[in-house]
C-alpha cells in the first residue's frame, strides 16, 4: 500500500528538481554555446565549418507566438535541468533552466549569421537604467568557421538556458544580432529581443567595454 502510495505522488505531484536545484550564480560574464543545425546549406559560405544535427523543427504556429517574422521567446513557464561546464574541468553543474525558442514566423526562408554552428544569441540585465550584456561571444579566428544556418518558414530551433542568481534583483533578455533585419524602429537596429524574465544577477557578470571578453563583431 505504501509503494502504491509514492507511486500516485509521483504521477501526481511530478518530478521536484526543478525546486531543489541551484540557479546559476556567476562572479564574471559568461560565454553561452546555442548550436544550431540548418534545415538547407549555406551555398555561399566557404566551406570546413563545423556542422551541427540541432536541425529546426517544424510547427512553429503550434507554439502560440503570434508575432510575424523571426522572434525570441523565453518560455518561462518551463522548468528545466540546465547543464552547465564547470570551469577547467570535464563535469557539469546541474541548475534549474528554461527554454529558450527561436522561431520563424515568417514566410519565407531565413538565414542566421553562424560560426561552426554556434549563433551569437546573448543575455542582457536591466542594469543602472539601461539594458546591459552579462554574456559574450568569442569570434572564430578561422575564416572557414563562418556561415549561415537557415530554417524555413514555420520552423524553430528549442534551446536551454540557465536560471541566474545573484545579490541584485532585475530583469533579463535575449538577443540576437540579424543584419538583415528591416524594422521601423532605429532604436531596435539589427536585432531582435525576447520577451523578458525576472532574475538576479551580481554585478561582476556586466560585460565591460574595455575588457578582452568584449570582442564582437556585428
């Protein structure tokens, strides 16, 4: 009787990691990995990159994302494991995570700026009244490591991303560089923004525009 009592709490109740896990707490910016495979190839990039098999799925119109073109959404609602590498080691911190959706509600084909499959997806916290990068990316050195990934109409890539905590309490988004986006807004440019999402972070992740970390190119 007792066995079949833990049984219906489970089914019930559903797993409690998500409670009992850390959030991520960083003292420095962080470089993220989004690895994305492509739905067509690149013809004109020049070739040797890294590939990846995180190819888009289709069925973007099931997500609920009414918003036409090429959109961010952080789906915070979700409650995941987040693997995350420990620093000059070959194991991972298990933290509490969200989904991370990068969707084509377009109708046409769209091609995103890649380097060996990685795309330049960063965070940002609302910091001393403006909107501040916490994550980096660190550009290839190599000129065959760029490339576009593209995904069709309808199509979207689900990524992971951690939960952050730190000693101040703010809002974070993300953000995606596309050259080719055409807006009516010159505040927003080239990019695109997701929806945000309430967290904490400690000051030291602010990326600094003096540092070494600071190195992208649009």
């Amino acid at each position: 009787m007792r066995f079949l009592v833990i049984i219906l709490a489970i089914l019930f109740l559903g797993p409690a990691y998500s409670q009992e896990l850390p959030n991520l707490n960083c003292d420095a910016p962080r470089m993220p990995y989004f690895i994305a495979g492509s739905s067509l190839e690149d013809d004109g990039a020049i070739g040797g990159y890294s590939s990846s098999n995180n190819r888009p799925i289709e069925g973007a119109d099931q997500l609920n994302i009414r918003k036409i073109g090429v959109q961010l959404f952080v789906d915070r609602s979700s409650q995941i494991e987040y693997q995350e590498p420990v620093l000059n080691s070959n194991i991972t911190e298990t933290v509490n995570g969200h989904f991370l959706y990068l969707v084509n509600n377009s109708d046409s084909t769209v091609g995103i700026n890649a380097q060996d499959s990685r795309i330049k997806i960063l965070a940002e916290a609302y910091i001393d009244g403006e909107w501040q990068e916490i994550e980096y990316f660190q550009n290839s050195w190599c000129g065959n490591s760029y490339h576009k990934v593209l995904f069709r109409s309808n199509e979207y890539w689900k990524f992971k991303v951690p939960v952050y905590e730190g000693s101040i309490q703010t809002k974070i988004r993300y953000k995606l560089w596309m050259p080719s986006l055409k807006t009516t807004s010159s505040e927003l440019g080239g990019y695109i923004y997701s929806n945000f999402i309430s967290a904490s972070i400690n000051r030291s992740q602010i990326v600094q525009p003096d540092s070494q970390t600071n190195t992208l190119t649009e």
